[in-house]
C-alpha cells in the first residue's frame, strides 16, 4: 500500500520518468485550477477578499501541488508504483 501511495513514476530510462513526471505534474496543475474555481468562492468569505484574488491563491497552491507531484514522480530513491506500468 505505502508503493502506491508514494511511488514514484514507473520508467525504463532516466528521461521516460521525467517526461511521465512532468505529464502527471501538468495534469495535476490541471485539475488543480480546475478546483479553484468553485474553492474561490467559498475563499471570498473566509479570506475577506475579491473573487479573482482567491481564484490566483487556489492557482498559487495549485502550481505548488504540481511542482510537489513532479518531483515525487521524478524522484529515484521511491519505490516505483506497482499499480503503473513503466513508460517506454
């Protein structure tokens, strides 16, 4: 369980984890604007601020939870996720 959960990206060469790493770090930032639209309205009120000023906050958390992603996808020295199969 704890291979799955903190795994690194599955490859066969040093560049094929990289490139998987920075794929699911993309999508991550994806989804994580994605979820800063709805999350920037209820930010408005707990924040005291405009609606476009918590929307670039919830995107600021989600460039950092991409970049965190990337380097867990990229780092060597974690288990490779046995739930992948390595990229070619």
């Amino acid at each position: 369980m704890t291979d799955v959960l903190i795994g690194s990206a599955p490859a066969t060469t040093a560049g094929a984890k990289v490139k998987l790493a920075l794929w699911r770090a993309v999508r991550t930032l994806i989804q994580g604007i994605a979820a800063a639209f709805p999350s920037a309205g209820a930010g408005t009120v707990v924040l005291s601020t405009g609606y476009w000023e918590t929307f670039v906050y919830a995107c600021l958390a989600a460039l950092i939870t991409a970049v965190v992603s990337f380097l867990q996808n990229v780092a060597s020295f974690l288990p490779d996720d046995p739930t992948q199969k390595p990229a070619v």
